[in-house]
C-alpha cells in the first residue's frame, strides 16, 4: 500500500507529506484547491510523463517521493530483484524533475530509468482520472482486460513467444527469396568468372613475386656483368683462404680462436656464393621473359579491376564467388527446409493461440455473469454486458478480436461502448468491472479521481458503496465531489488553498465526526452551510458507520 507521499516545489505545492492508511481513504475539497496537482504529483512519482508546468515557482527543481509497504511475496519485488535492483518490504520511488526538462528517477535510492520506475509502479498503482474511461471505449484494451481478469500471463508470453519466432523466420525467408531471386541474375556471372580465377590461378604475393623477377630482367646485362665480377672476387677470396687455412693449421693450437673464426667466414661465404648462384640461375632461366611477365600482370590486374580487389586477394575473392555459387545450387534445399520449419512454427503457435482463445471465452463469460452482478447496485439494472469474440489477424497476442459490449435498455440492441452508454454509465461500468477484477488482484493500490462525475442522490451511495467494498482488501484513494462516496470513506483529507501564505494548495486529515459532517455538509449545500445540509450529512455518516 501506499504509506506516504512527499511533495516538494509541485505547482502550487511547496512542501507537502501526507500520510496515508489502508482500505477507503476520500479526499474533497472546492475546485481549485489543488486535489488534481496532488494526482499529478503521484502520477509523476510513478513514471508518468514529465511536464515542465509541474516545476512551482519556490525552486528550479521538483521532487516528488513516495513509499509502499509491501507483502514478502508482493509481484513487484520480483521484478526489481530480475533487473538487479534491491529489494525490500518498504519501497521508496523518488522523481526529480527541472525547469529545463530533465528527470531522473529512483527506486530505493538507485537510479533507474523512468520507463522502469513506470513498469515498478504497474505493478503497485493505477490511477483513474475522471476522463480515464478512454480505456474502456478503445477496444483494443479490452483483450488485455480479459486477459489480466484470467490470470493468462504465462499463455501471453507463450502465444508472444511462438509468434516472434514464427515472425522472425518468416521475415528470414523473405530474405532468402530475395537472396536467391538476385542470385540467379548473378549466376552466369559468377560462373563465368570463376571459370576465369580458376583458369589464371593467381597467389598470394605474386605481383610483387613477379615485378621483382621483371626488375631483374630489364637488368638482365648490367646484373650479368656484376655477378661475374662477383663470381670472380670469391675466386680470389676462395685462393686467399686457402692461404690463410694452411697459415692457421701450422699456429696449432695457437691458432684454434681463429680457426673458429674462419669457419663461420667460411659459412657465410657458401651462403653468399649460393645467393648469387639463385641470381644468376633466375636470370639464365629460359621460362621467364618479360612478355609472359608483362601479359600475366595485366591479366591480373584485369581480373582484380574486374571483381573490385587487389591482385593479393583474388585467391580469396575466388574462393567467395565458388562459395555463392554453392548456394545457388543449394538453395532450393535451404529454401525447402526453412518452409518447414516455418510450418512447424506456424502449428505451434495456432496450438498455443487456441489454447489461449479457449481459455479466454470461457473466462470472458465469467467476467461478463460478475460484471452484470454489478450494475443493479450502481443503478444500471436494466443494462447488459457482454463480451463479443471475434477472429482476427494472427498477431502476438493470438488470434481474437476482444469488444466488450453493452445495452442500457432492455429493448436495445447490445452495440459498442461509446455509441450506446453516457459519460456517467461508462464510469459506473468502469467500476464494476475494476470491482470484479479485484478479486482476482489486491496487490495494487487504485486510485479515483471523479468517478462519480455527472451522478448524484441513490447513484452516487451506490458508488460510494461499491468503492467501499472494493477497499475491504486493499488501498482505495478517492477524489471526489459527491458527499454520498465522501461519507463512505474511513479516512477523510481536506484540500484547500492556504490563503495566508502565497494561496498554495494545503491538506489537512479530518478525523472528527463534527469536522467530517461539515465537510460533507459544505459538499451537499456549497458556501453556506444550512441546518439541513449538517442533518443530510450526519445522516449519511451515519449509513456509512451502519
């Protein structure tokens, strides 16, 4: 439950902290006085939009906290402890918002986004303002009104589930088809030019491999001459080490340091007489010319212009044209096998969509029998309710169309919700319906902003009746005009403006009978309150403590 709400720099509201208590708590007050801005402030505090109008005049910033008690077992801490946040019995949401814009959220002092403090706060409040019945009149709620009334959460998920799997294969298949149309237009191409790789058989490294070898042969006389000239230095080297050989061999073993020495001379030398002999080998080589060296580098080169790459790369680019074609001739196997699972998809989720259908009708008539239970107390015992199914597109959320319908007379055809009840008929059956579905989940806080807008005398006690019932197992806060549903309360607040200090909006807790009869006499007769209007008022307290 909702156990506190601190209000700071709101509108018209400077520093407020109202306490709150259990079961049906009402709060009245002359238009004007501030009960809306109250609302907002816990509206804001549970994720809704952030309005820069909401920042007062006493500060540049806003800041709104509220703190739930809940049961150990309470759905809300589930979910905070799945996105890693702290989890206690007592919950503090904190909202901060500036003259510029920003906001920042908390829950239990760790920062979160708004859109998680707003799904947190599904889980403990719903505000219904007076212009709420918006919900009922767009029937694409009603579905999740039925779906929430039978507890489906778990079906939902699995319909959702089946059908984002089912969607993303079928999304995966029309990449395919389109994959393949292209490909055939390619096929010819990739062919034909794997045909050519495959016949040029190009290396890695080979440009270079081959402007080096073409250097050397545009050199071919020059280079011949120096490696003559070197040939013949190591002659002389070779004759000069035969000198020096026979000099170490007569020092003994004075000469051993030495001896070492020219062995390594001597490794180094066969290495280089080896390299030039390679040099000299390539350049007397009769299968390399610079024609054939000319005509291979432009026929790789061509290749490589063709297919957009370097010559180095063109192994890899073949190797990429015989893997898409490999495709082409594979695709009518993908293609085949990806239609069967999508059909395996498909049947699994028409199993789960039916499931939840089933499941649906069956509680819809549920709901539409306690739903009509309801209407006689809240002077709509002529009306019918209904709950009309009908089969849609599949979608994630199955296969039906959900329209709650309804007949305020008995002579009239049942039709749509907005063609056929009146502003105050639409919140009484909005009413009704949260009574029913309470049953089903007391874990929320519900809270009323002028359902009994337009509704007076007999009507109006039976809204105040039916919201007193709706509190015997949870929160209940309402605001309202009508002195018949004030009377209902166990708990009373005042709200009014503070003429003393700069007008804001104050909220003060009557507990009093003698204060509560005043209150709810102001109510029934307006400024001036009348010996009748106090009898009126006491006469309702009255009913109500009966």
């Amino acid at each position: 439950m909702l156990t506190s709400l601190h209000i700071k720099n709101i509108v018209l509201i400077d520093n407020l902290n109202i306490e709150f208590q259990d079961n049906l708590s009402v709060l009245t007050g002359e238009t004007g006085a501030g009960k809306s801005i109250l609302l907002d402030s816990l509206g804001l505090v549970l994720g809704a939009r952030a309005e820069t109008g909401l920042v007062g005049q006493y500060d540049d910033k806003s800041n709104v906290t509220a703190r739930f008690d809940v049961s150990n077992k309470h759905p809300v801490l589930r979910f905070l402890q799945k996105n890693d946040l702290t989890s206690e019995e007592s919950l503090i949401f904190r909202r901060t918002l500036t003259k510029e814009g920003r906001s920042k959220a908390y829950i239990n002092d760790q920062p979160v986004s708004v859109a998680l403090l707003k799904q947190a706060g599904n889980y403990l409040a719903e505000i219904h303002g007076q212009f709420d019945t918006h919900e009922l009149l767009d029937a694409t709620t009603h579905i999740d009104l039925v779906d929430e009334y039978a507890g489906h959460h778990d079906l939902c998920d699995e319909v959702s589930e089946k059908w984002k799997a089912l969607a993303d294969k079928t999304k995966l298949l029309k990449v395919l088809q389109k994959q393949i149309e292209n490909a055939k237009t390619d096929e010819e191409f990739y062919r034909e030019s794997l045909e050519d790789l495959d016949a040029l058989d190009p290396k890695s490294g080979e440009e270079d491999t081959l402007s080096t070898l073409r250097s050397r042969l545009m050199k071919r006389e020059q280079i011949s001459e120096t490696i003559k000239e070197a040939e013949l230095g190591l002659e002389e080297l070779e004759a000069a080490n035969g000198a020096i050989w026979r000099a170490i061999n007569r020092l003994g073993e004075d000469g051993k340091e030495s001896m070492e020495a020219m062995e390594r001379l001597n490794a180094e030398y066969q290495e280089v007489l080896a390299a030039i002999q390679n040099v000299s080998a390539d350049l007397d080589n009769n299968n390399h010319s610079l024609t054939d060296i000319d005509d291979r580098l432009f026929a790789l080169k061509a290749q490589a212009r063709k297919h957009g790459c370097t010559i180095d790369t063109l192994p890899n680019k073949r190797d990429e044209i015989a893997t898409a074609l490999n495709a082409i001739e594979n695709q009518d196997e993908a293609l085949l096998s990806l239609m069967k699972e999508i059909e395996k998809l498909q049947n699994a989720y028409l199993r789960a969509a039916e499931r939840l259908s089933a499941s649906r009708k069956k509680y819809a008539l549920i709901l539409s029998r306690e739903v009509m239970q309801e209407l006689p107390p809240l002077k709509l015992e002529k009306a019918r309710f209904d709950i009309h199914f009908e089969e849609t597109q599949q979608s994630a959320k199955g296969i039906d169309l959900v329209e709650f319908i309804v007949a305020t007379n008995p002579n009239s055809d049942a039709g749509a919700l907005d063609k056929v009840a009146s502003g105050g008929e639409l919140s009484r059956l909005m009413l009704a319906i949260k009574v029913v579905m309470a049953k089903t989940v007391s874990s929320k806080t519900l809270v009323f902003d002028e359902v009994d807008s337009g509704i007076g005398g007999a009507t109006a006690a039976a809204v105040g009746e039916r919201l007193a019932r709706l509190a015997t197992d949870r929160q209940v806060l309402v605001v309202t005009h009508s002195p018949q549903v004030a009377a209902k309360g166990q708990y009373h607040w005042i709200v009014s403006k503070n003429k003393v200090k700069e007008n804001m909006t104050h909220i003060e807790p009557i507990n009093a009978q003698k204060e509560r009869r005043e209150e709810i006499a102001r109510m029934l007769s307006g400024a001036k309150v009348t010996a009748e209007a106090r009898a009126a008022a006491e006469k309702l307290l009255n009913e109500k403590a009966a």
